[in-house]
C-alpha cells in the first residue's frame, strides 16, 4: 500500500473511529439519565404517603435496622476471610459439592504435570449405571481454582450424576510442577482419557466437557487424541480470541482489547519473573473484577448489605471459589498468551503438540457441541464460534468430514452463569445430557440447537429440544455483520507483541529474575490487593475481636425492616444511582478503549501488509458449491460403493429437508438402529457419518443422478434381499406407528422401489 492510500486509510480510521466513539458516549450518557430517573421514580413512587413513613419512629426503626444490617454485613467479610485462611491452609481443595475419589494424580507422571482425575460419589439415592457414557469435566484455569462445574447439587455434575452417568473430573492444584507446559497437561489428560476408557469398556466413548479455558483444553485433547474421546462440549470457550460483536451501537467485549493497550504477552512475562518463574493467577481474576467495577466494588456487596440475613451463605459459597488463586509457570501463561490471546494461531498449523503433529480440529471424528450467550462480554458467541468458519472451507467441507456441530445460545445470561447458574444447569445443560445420548447419529452438518419450554402446570416446566440445520456461510453473515474486517488490527497487535516480547527478554528479563527470589514472590503475592482484602479482613486481624460477637448479638435481637418501607426503598434508589454511575463509567472506559485501540492498530495494520485474518489464510472456496472439492470428489464416486452406501443415499433421499429436527425423532432413530442392527452395516459413528455426508452431497448436487445410479451400490443379489428384509422389518415395526412420511417421502420411496425393481426384473 502506497503513502497516499495509508494516509487515506488513516482519515478513514480516525473518522470512523470518532463517530463510533460519539455514539458510545452518547449510548451511555442516555442509559444513565434513564436509570437514573427509574431510580428516582421508584423512590418516590413506591409509598402512597411518603411523609407519613419518615415519622421519628420509622426512622429510628431505620436507624437500628440499618446498623445491624451492617454489622452483620461485615461480619459475612470477616467470615469470608476467615475462609479463605482455611482454605489456603488446606491447600486450595477443589470446590465441589460432592465427595470423590482420586483416580490419577499427574504429579507422579513420567512428565509430572498438577493435574488430577477425580471420579465423582454419587449422593445418596442417585443410581449409576455403568454402562452409560461416562463425562469427564474439564474446569478452567483462568486464576482461579478447580470445581465450579460441580459447584453445587445444579451443576453440570449434578445433572449428569441424575441421568444415570459416572463422573470424572479433571482438576488441578495450586502450584504448578518445575517444567510443566500446556503440552505435557495435554498429554496427562490423554491418559486420563484412556483410563477412564478402560475403566468403563463396555460403554459409549467418554463425552469431554470443557468450561471457558477448559473448553480449547477439551479441543485440544480431542485433535490430538481423536480415537479415545466422545462427544465434546464447550462452555463459553474463547476459541477465536480476535473476534468480537464490533457494531455500530453499545460495545460489549472490551477484553479482547486488553493485549494490544497493553502492548502484547510481555506484561504477563514479566509478572511470571516477578513471580520467580510463576505467574499469579489473582491478575486474571483482577482482569475479570475490572470488567464490571459496578458489580466488583458495589452491586455485589450491596446486595449482601441489602440482604444481610439471607444473602451470606450464597455469597461465602461464590467467594470461596472465586477468592481461590492459582498458579502457572512462566512457560504456561506464555504459551497461551502468544498462541490464543494475541497470537490467535493454535488452529492455525503452526502449534504442534508433543509429537510434532500440529492441533488440526478437523482431525476430531466426534460430535461438538458449542453453547456460548449473547450476555457473555468475555467470550462472545463470535469467539465461541467463529472457529469454525476458520479451520472449515465451506458447510459442504464439514458435511464431507463426517462432523456434525451443534451450536445452542441462550440471550442474556453472564459469563459465569454459564457454569454457576442453577437455571442454566436445570435447562441447557440438563438438556445437553439429554441430547448427548443420541447425537452421533445426527447426519453431518451444522446445527442450532433450540430448546423449548412449556409450563406444565403442577408437573412444572417440561422441556422439548429440537435441532435446525444450518450453513456455515449463513451464520458466519449473521455472527459477523462487517465480515471480521474488526479482526485485521489484531494482526499488527501480534506483530507487535513479538517485538516487545524480544524487546523484554534480551534488555529487561536479566535484571528482574535477578532481583526476584521465592521469598519476594511470595510477599508480592501475599500482598496482592484480591488476597489482602481476604486475609486483612479475618480474625487474623486483632481489630476486628468485637465483630462476630457483635454479629452474634445482633443475631439474637434483629428488628429487621420490610423491604418495602419507604426508608429502606430511598436506600435502594441511592444503591441504583451508584451502580448506573459506575456502569457509565464503564462504558465511558471501554468505548475509549476500544477509540484507543483502533486508532492505533487500524493505521499499523496497513503496514503489516497481510491479507489474512485470524491468524492464518484460509483455503480457498469456491463460489459455486459444485466445484468445491469435497463436492467433486463425491460426484466422481456417486457409482460407486456398496450396501452401506446405499443405505446411506436412501436416508438422504428420504430426508425431511426444511423443517426442525426433534429430538424425539433422534431418539426413535436411535432405537431404530438398535433393534435392527443386523440388518445395517457394521460401522464406527465416525465412519458412518463421513459416508453419510459424501451421499448428502451426491443427493443435494446430483439428485437424479443419485437416484438412477442406486442399484449401482446394490449390485450384489445379497445386498438387495438384506435391503429388501429391513423393509419389511420396519413396514410392520411397532417403533413407527403413528408415524407417517410426509407426501415428498412417500412419492420418493415409490421412485426408489421402482428404479430397484429394474434390477431385479433384469436379472
């Protein structure tokens, strides 16, 4: 690019950026006068007479409800630090709600890594059945500690645990082992796989659940170790780190910013060798505290305030897993930040594992499933998913492969409700158990996942799960409305970071690891704010004596006020109005970052002169579907084959294309195939699935050349009667009553029996 046409660019980026800036600003400014106003409003508002409840009784009422409110508010932080003394006393023990037993303990590996397999005790009444699909749970390790996927009895253990299946779960401690990297952890968790394998070998291949960092962890082990594992499922996972929901209106994921401000992976290097070669996870979670300083400094303790006789035992059970700070090796966090955060490049061939063969997700032969939430502003349903239009060419390359992917998303619901919420837990993940009994027998193909729900009355909420196929193409468009042109900055925020990262170890590294020890890593740690506001605030603390007898008194002699008193309603207005103010903050903050962001690396971008995005250079595809590859080599080969083709292309031919798929119709599929196994070829899922797409392509581009060149694939006498036998098995089978095909089946079985009865009349 010439110096006009970067100049040029360059009033293009700093006019755009500027209107968008504007608009933030704007979006803001109004989103605060309106809370704002509501919380006057509801001030005011909620009392017919407000005089009358301000009399000097209420308000001594007030005084002492008000007082004791916050005695035993503060009692609930001295409570919460004392928790996290004894925590760290123990050693960090995962946070589950169930008991375990410890399967595997990687710290006695050939390569130790900090990683243990846990099975998990089913509680008292719930019945395991052996032979089901074993899941083995993958936690992040994004600073804090193990155990928020068996948080609580609403968990994505405890739903699991009630459908029959045993439990794994993978967790890890505190200190990492010398030497330790991402790879090694990999390799831990394929023998943790393979042992959990031997343990059940009667049953399904285990299903892999992995949670935000556990997610690409789960994706990792299963392109690496493709025979081994079952259907995957990830959990608002950042697999595609430069995507974000970059629009014209609010902005929403900040986060992704945060590499390039900072100057690329250097920072975390030099917090490592603070750390005398160990990196602090509590920087991570002060990362995730800055994203939403409304609820880090004050929603969440006013709440407690607000319900300071209810509220303790839900916030010390939160606290206690997020006041939990783990920690990496230097090599750890430098492989993720270099390769997933600013670099975006493991999926891109050039990270290899441990035996020099790069990470290829295509390589995976089972299901996934990707449940991300449009609330989300750490991982985005654009990172969660746009990996997929990165690593396959077109909807055809993925129906060719034999993969299916099944994408579900919920509208609203936090990063952390992702794992922590019990509705969620009750809903989509109770669901996904559900829907993971049958899913690999689902055609291959790209598909929305929707679950509906219906009031039952006194039997409750009753739950219906349906499966709409889609092209990639299509959710590409709808996930990425400026065709990822946002992405192409980060590309110089990668060229950068390499800079600095040299930059780093040649002049500064020498001179900090020589001023670091253990003994000033441990002071720094100690005395990291998220920490000292832990331990400072328990009864390590003298000055705080009087408090839980204070509380206890408190206890016995509350006057507590209704929520509804006008008094304690113009509290809640002030609490609304501090809130609106630190979320205009926040929006103030991001929309300048993002101003910031662009402003810089737009401009450098030109200079980098690459036509990639997200890391790598896709393959070509062709604009016409017919000569694409995967769709030539099917058309080439629509001759030949035998019976599992044939069964394969007449299950194409009778597809209902067009409308939902339930997943009462999967499992009627399921039970179809079981109780006619003998009659269908003997095939592996993933084997199956690759026929089943290659004919799928045959039927949607060559429809009428599928059909005639059928009793091609049946020329053996054998085949035709074998065909002919399951006919009629399942004409009389009691599974398909009440089932009836629809006019376009009906009129296509005829042309399928008629093009075969050609071939017998002939022979």
């Amino acid at each position: 690019m010439d110096l006009t046409k970067q100049l040029a660019q360059a009033r293009e980026v700093g006019t755009k950026t500027s209107l968008v800036l504007h608009r933030r600003l704007k979006h803001a400014q109004e989103a605060f006068r309106h809370r704002v106003q509501d919380a006057q409003d509801s001030g005011t508002a909620t009392s017919s007479s407000w005089n009358a409840g301000v009399d000097p009784m209420s308000c001594y009422a007030y005084a002492v409800d008000s007082v004791q409110r916050a005695i035993l508010f503060w009692d609930t932080l001295r409570q919460r630090g004392n928790n996290f003394v004894e925590h760290a006393a123990q050693g960090f023990k995962p946070v589950l709600h169930f008991d375990y037993e410890t399967v595997l303990d990687g710290r006695q590996f050939d390569r130790p890594v900090n990683y243990a397999l846990l099975k998990i005790t089913p509680p008292v009444g719930v019945i395991i059945d052996d032979s089901r699909r074993p899941y083995i749970i993958i936690d992040p390790r994004a600073g804090h500690g193990p155990g928020i996927g068996g948080f609580k009895d609403d968990s994505q253990v405890g739903v699991a645990l009630r459908a029959g299946h045993p439990v794994y779960f993978v967790m890890f401690f505190r200190e990492p082992e010398p030497g330790q990297t991402l790879l090694d952890v990999c390799e831990a968790e394929q023998q943790f796989i393979q042992t959990v394998r031997a343990l059940h070998p009667d049953s399904p291949k285990p299903a892999i659940v992995g949670n935000c960092q556990g997610g690409w962890a789960a994706m990792m082990l299963a392109a690496s170790n493709p025979e081994d594992t079952g259907p995957i499922v990830i959990n608002g996972a950042p697999m595609s780190y430069w995507s974000g929901a970059w629009s014209e209106g609010e902005g929403d994921n900040p986060m992704r910013y945060s590499g390039g401000l900072l100057g690329g992976t250097w920072l975390a290097s030099f917090a490592a060798d603070l750390g005398n070669g160990k990196f602090d996870g509590a920087w991570l979670v002060q990362n995730f505290e800055n994203l939403n300083p409304a609820n880090s400094y004050w929603d969440k303790y006013y709440n407690l305030y607000k319900k300071a006789d209810t509220e303790p035992p839900r916030f010390l059970e939160f606290e206690r897993w997020w006041g939990g700070y783990y920690l990496m090796n230097r090599e750890e966090i430098e492989w993720i930040t270099r390769n997933l955060f600013v670099g975006n490049k493991l999926w891109s061939g050039d990270v290899k594992g441990g035996g020099g063969k790069a990470f290829d997700l295509r390589d995976i032969k089972a299901p996934i499933l990707l449940f991300a939430s449009m609330g989300d502003n750490i991982t985005p349903p654009q990172q969660a998913f746009n990996w997929v239009v990165d690593v396959y060419g077109s909807t055809e390359e993925i129906k060719a492969r034999g993969q299916v992917i099944v994408g579900m998303m919920h509208q609203s619901i936090g990063h952390l409700g992702i794992f922590v919420s019990g509705k969620v837990a009750q809903k989509e993940h109770a669901q996904i158990v559900s829907v993971l009994k049958s899913i690999e027998l689902l055609p291959p193909g790209l598909y929305g996942m929707v679950i509906h729900e219906e009031d039952s009355g006194g039997d409750g909420i009753t739950y219906t799960v349906e499966f709409q196929e889609h092209s990639l193409e299509e959710i590409a468009g709808r996930l990425n409305r400026f065709e990822r042109v946002d992405e192409k900055p980060f590309e110089a925020v990668a060229a950068l970071s390499e800079i600095n990262q040299r930059a780093y170890e040649w002049f500064a590294r020498p001179f900090v690891q020589m001023m670091s020890n253990e003994m000033s890593a441990d002071v720094l740690r100690k005395f990291h704010p998220l920490r000292l506001q832990n331990w400072a605030f328990s009864d390590m603390n003298p000055w705080l004596a009087w408090l839980g007898p204070a509380a206890n008194a408190v206890r016995a002699n509350r006057r507590a006020l209704d929520s509804d008193h006008p008094l304690r309603q113009r509290e809640q207005a002030g609490a609304e109005i501090v809130s609106a103010t630190l979320d205009a903050y926040r929006a103030a903050r991001d929309a300048m970052m993002e101003a910031t962001f662009f402003g810089l690396y737009a401009n450098m971008s030109s200079f980098h002169g690459s036509d990639t995005v997200s890391g790598h250079t896709p393959a070509p595809v062709a604009s016409e579907p017919k000569e694409r590859p995967e769709v030539k080599l099917a058309l080439a080969s629509v001759d030949q084959g035998g019976y599992a083709e044939a069964i394969a292309r007449i299950a194409c031919l009778l597809k209902r294309r067009g409308e939902p798929l339930p997943l009462s119709r999967l499992e009627l599929h399921k039970e179809l195939v079981m109780e006619y196994a003998e009659f269908l070829p003997e095939l592996s899922p993933d084997v199956w699935r690759r026929i089943r797409g290659s004919q799928e392509l045959v039927v949607l581009h060559a429809s009428e050349h599928a059909l005639e060149t059928l009793p091609a694939l049946l020329h053996d006498r054998a085949d035709r009667a074998r065909l002919q036998a399951l006919a009629e098995k399942l004409r009389a089978s009691k599974l398909l009553l009440g089932v009836k095909p629809t006019a376009t089946q009906t009129a296509m079985l005829d042309r399928i029996r008629a093009v075969l009865a050609t071939v017998d009349d002939a022979q």
